[in-house]
C-alpha cells in the first residue's frame, strides 16, 4: 500500500482539531504527538501500525524518557484522536489500553498571610492577573482571555468563557478589585481607541463568531481585559491586532514575588487558585459551591481540598502534646 507523506496527514489532523473547535494548544500537542509517534516506528504512516506500536511507544515514554503520567496520557489522548478522529478508524483494543495513573499529591496552598506577602509584591498588571486567580480561582489562561463582555461590575461576577473543557461558568469579582479593573478598563479603552486610530483594533475571535459578526473584532465588548503590549501581524489575515498578554509575563512575575518573600514552599500561579478553595472550604462554604466556582467536572477534584479539614493527622492530638 503506498504510503501518504506525512505533511497530508498532518493537514487532516489539523483540520479535524479546527472541525472540533479544539483549543491551538490542544492543536500544537496532538499534532507534535502524532509526528513523534510516526517518527518513532520509522516514519511508517499509521494506518499500517496498530496495538503493538502504539503499546511500545507508550512503554518507551515511560520507561526510557521517564515522561509524568499526565505527558503519557496527553500522548495516549493524540493517538486515540488519530485513529478515531482523523482516520476514522474504530479499534476496539485502544478502549483496553490503561492509561497511566497520575499520583495523587496534596496541593501546595499558601497561607492568608503568605498570599497576601506575595500579592504585596506585585504592581500594576501582574497585580491584578494574580488577585484574580487568588480571590476568584480563576486558572492563569482564564484570567487572561478575559473579554470586556466578560466582566459584570453590576452583579459583581466574571463569566469564563470556554474553560477547560469546553465549559462557560460564572464566578465572583472582589468587591476590592472593582475599582482597579474599572481603572484597567479605562486604559484598554484609551489603547483601543489609539490603535482604531492607527488602522490595527481587531482582536482574535472563535471561527463561528466571526463569521457571523464580521466587525466584531473590532467592537469593544470583544477586547481582551489584559492585551499585549505590542501589535502583531496575524499571518492569517495581516491584520495588526494585540494577542491577551502571555502568561509568561505574570509566571515570572510571581516566581519573582515568591524569592522575594523567601517562602519555602514552590509556589506558582496555580498555586493561588489551590489557595482561593482551600481558604473558602477554611471559612465555611460547602464543597458543591466551591466545585461550581472552580469549574470542576466532578466533585471528586474539588474533594482534594478537604486535606484543610482535617487539621493535620485528622484532627488527632499528638500523645507528645500531653506530656508535661
């Protein structure tokens, strides 16, 4: 059977990813997956690999390249897209493939004052990113794909629009942060109408969206909360737009703030979201309440906070505290 090269496979896979509206990220991973995979059995295309080579691949992951069992299942995931997805093919056996178990760890969760000691640290636009995650646990990329529509100072709420998993979901807005992302605002709106100005204003929007409302790039509600600080030409189109900020800039941002305060414990961005459910299961409010807040699929994710509950050993007093 003649062999297709591989720059048309990989052209259906990135056009089913697109069909399935899939983010670029997933795009990127799979595609990489898919290429290292076909690399791997000696440029053989897929359609004549099966079991066996998906198996040894996998196997060499985890035992030569010693991958984290998330890489592993992220690669497991690409293969399952191609066979099913791309080449339209039903294998029963990759539903018996296991995938490798991800090791259960307690989060790493910053205490008040140590969340407040690293926010201390922070100014302007990191700032406000990085009281977002900490006082709405929102996940970096959340925060910072927020749109103008997204945020609702009235209610008092922020809409995440197509979180992981696809998923909208509403959640709150700090009183004490009204005020400095009104003032954020402000400063887009002056930027946005500069770059109107200078023939740029259009940001990038979901295929659907755009193709019904054609000048919505350009309208207000559409503007990122936290864009670039430069323009960039989109290769797609040659339109100069601003991309949202990149998340490297708040990562290095934080990881500063966190030498600074000279705490012992590896915290990061994520590391404010762990600390925003475990501080409001400390105060009282039930789990379901806080699983609606952090857009988790099942409970049982949410339930990995409940560490917090048990005060350390359950709630059991050292025998060595009673000793006089």
């Amino acid at each position: 059977m003649p062999r297709p090269d591989a720059p048309r496979l990989l052209e259906r896979v990135h056009e089913a990813v697109r069909i399935r509206h899939y983010s670029r990220r997933t795009e990127k991973a799979y595609t990489s997956w898919i290429r290292r995979f076909v690399v791997f059995h000696g440029r053989r295309h897929p359609e004549e690999m099966g079991e066996a080579e998906i198996t040894a691949f996998l196997s060499d992951l985890a035992t030569r390249r010693k991958v984290a069992a998330s890489t592993q299942n992220q690669a497991l995931s690409a293969l399952l897209f191609l066979y099913r997805d791309v080449l339209g093919q039903e294998l029963p056996w990759l539903d018996g493939i296991v995938r490798a178990k991800r090791p259960q760890r307690v989060p790493t969760v910053l205490s008040r004052a140590e969340a407040a000691a690293v926010l201390d640290r922070l100014h302007g636009t990191p700032w406000l990113v990085a009281s977002l995650l900490y006082g709405s646990g929102l996940r970096l990329l959340e925060a910072l794909r927020l749109r103008i529509k997204d945020i609702d100072r009235p209610r008092g709420e922020i809409v995440v629009r197509d979180g992981k998993g696809a998923k909208d979901r509403r959640t709150l807005l700090p009183a004490s942060l009204r005020r400095p992302l009104a003032a954020q605002l402000e400063r887009v709106a002056r930027q946005h109408k500069a770059d109107l100005a200078a023939g740029a204003g259009s940001v990038a929007l979901p295929a659907a969206v755009a193709g019904k409302y054609p000048r919505a790039p350009w309208e207000w509600p559409w503007q990122w909360v936290f864009p670039a600080t430069r323009l960039h030409r989109d290769r797609n189109t040659g339109r100069r737009r601003r991309h949202h900020l990149h998340e490297t800039v708040i990562q290095r941002a934080i990881k500063q703030a966190v030498r600074e305060t000279g705490l012992a414990k590896p915290a990061t961005c994520h590391t404010l979201r762990h600390s925003f459910a475990t501080h409001l299961l400390e105060s009282g409010y039930d789990i379901r309440t806080i699983q609606e807040l952090l857009g988790h699929a099942d409970l049982s994710t949410t339930m990995i906070y409940t560490h917090v509950l048990n005060k350390g050993g359950r709630g059991v007093r050292s025998p060595l505290d009673e000793v006089e």
